[in-house]
C-alpha cells in the first residue's frame, strides 16, 4: 500500500484540482440533462448515468484518500472507502461501455437500433450497469475469511472490468474510425458529383443524407475522443492488472502508483468538457444557458436540426 502521509506537492495540487473540475463538470452535465426535457433521450440517458459515476470517482477517489489515510488509527474505515471507490470506478467503466454500444449500434446498425432500444432497454442496461460493478465491489466482504478468496476474486475483477473492456473498447473504436473514413471518402465522391451538377432540384435531395452523414461523423468524433482518453487515462491500471495476474512484473514505484490515480480522476474530469464541445444538443443547451456573447453566433443549419 502507498504511504499518502508523505504526499508530493503536485500530487496533492493535481489531485484537488482535477477533483473540482469532475465535481463541478459531472454535477452541471447532471443538472443539465436532468432539467431540459429536449435533452432527456437515449443517449442521454446514458451519459446522464456515466457522469453520476464520474461524480462518484471525484468525490471517494482523492479527496477519500486525502481525509481517511491520516485518520485510519482514528476510525477512518478504510475498506469501506476503498469499496465505494472501486465501484465508482467500475461503474464509470460499466456505463462508458453501455454508451459506446448505444453507439455502436446506433451507428452501425441503424434499423436495428430503431427497433430494439425502447425506453425499457435503455433502463435494463443502466441498471446493470450500476448493479454489476456494486455486486463485485461488496463481494469480497463474504468471503474475507478464505485463505485465496479475495486474491482469486482480485484476479476476475481485473479481467472483467479493467483488461476485457479496454480491448473491447479499443476495437470499436476502430471500428468507428474505418467508418468514419468511408465517410469521409463519400463525402467527397458527392461533393464532386455535386460539383459537375447544375440542378438545383437534385442538389437540394441531397441535402438530407448530408444531415445524417453529418450527425453520424458527431456522433462518431464524440464516441472516439471519449474512448481514446479512456483508453490512455486507464493504459496504467490495465498494464497494472495484468502484472497482478502474471505474477512476475516488479512491485509498482509509489510515484506510479499515484500517476495512476490522478489519471483515473482526469478520465472523469475530461468526460463532460467533451460532452459540451462535441456532442451539439448539449453544446446548443450550454449556449443557451450560458448567454455569453462568445456563444451568440447561431449555429449551421445541420447543427440546429440534429436530434440527440
């Protein structure tokens, strides 16, 4: 275990400042979906669920650490703080991964989608997503008292949660970039139909698939910022977790140890901030919140027209 009584000074000034910035970003994503019934749709719904969790990182990650290691002789119930903050952890990863299959599906298989994502099974998967992690988090408490339990447990944990979603995670996200390349190249075999086309008739039937190719190439750019820091903020505690199963890696120096959990709050500090610049329906509601005049100028058409 760490010794956080000696800690650095960057550790404790990264430390609180990324746990304003998930507190004060996930509570406002919260407040704001919570608030706008134009934003209270599937996909919504979802990041609605992920930024709870988040909140739940910034909250029990650093500033638990902060107050409980000093006074674990004085009461400070150290496991319990540690469950919470694993669930939390977990969860956001849980959610993260119901997000991107929303997508997925929504982008690759848009029928589909249309026909099986009811309201019903929007809240199948954000309740397993929330009571999955928490079984695994208040599991160990049944069994502490096997010899090889918790380490046997701590080894499903790592491959179901950390190792199994990053590779899953990663190759969607791959995935959705070779779409979105296809895109890119059709979008430029019809601005170059368009080019040599002189009716205006048929340019303007070729305004709607340009709609929906736009909002599919958002969606897309959203999903694949949200992954790839996803994906670097947890490279550690993955490569951590397969050291943990193989058994031969050295023991972990305390800088990386606390490296590692500044990028777990920094995961959760960065998801709203893409939430607001890249997903249009929230950016439009921030716009209109805010009133700033560096958010007065009126969005494309395309933009106003998107749904969430």
């Amino acid at each position: 275990m760490t010794d956080y009584s000696a800690r650095p000074q960057w550790y404790t000034v990264l430390g609180w400042l990324l746990s304003a910035v998930a507190f004060t970003g996930n509570i406002f994503i919260i407040l704001l979906i919570a608030s706008k019934t134009r934003l209270q749709c599937n996909t919504n719904w979802f990041l609605l669920s992920l930024s709870v969790a988040d909140l739940g990182v910034s909250l029990s990650l650093y500033p638990g650490i902060y107050f409980c290691f000093p006074n674990i002789e004085n009461g400070c119930q150290y496991i319990l703080l540690a469950i919470f903050q694993w669930v939390f952890l977990y969860a956001s990863v849980t959610n993260l991964c119901v997000l991107v299959l929303d997508r997925y599906i929504a982008i690759v298989k848009p029928f589909v989608y249309g026909r099986i994502m009811s309201k019903n099974w929007v809240l199948a998967f954000i309740s397993m997503a929330w009571i999955v992690p928490s079984a695994a988090g208040f599991a160990p408490l049944t069994f502490t008292h096997l010899k090889h339990g918790i380490r046997y447990f701590t080894y499903v944990v790592a491959i179901v949660f950390e190792l199994i979603p990053w590779v899953s995670l990663l190759l969607a996200t791959s995935h959705l970039l070779f779409i979105a390349r296809k895109h890119v190249r059709e979008r430029v075999t019809v601005a170059e139909q368009l080019r040599y086309n002189e009716s205006i008739t048929t340019a303007s039937e070729n305004t709607p698939p340009s709609r929906q190719g736009n909002r599919v190439r958002n969606s897309i750019a959203f999903i694949i910022f949200v992954v790839t820091f996803y994906i670097l903020c947890y490279s550690l505690t993955a490569v951590k977790s397969v050291c943990h199963v193989v058994t031969f890696c050295p023991e972990p120096k305390p800088k990386v140890e606390l490296a590692q959990q500044l990028l777990l709050i920094a995961n959760s500090a960065f998801n709203p901030l893409v939430y607001g610049l890249l997903k249009n329906d929230i950016k439009r509601e921030i716009r209109k919140s805010v009133g700033c005049c560096c958010f007065t100028r009126q969005l494309p058409s395309f933009q106003m027209e998107q749904r969430c």
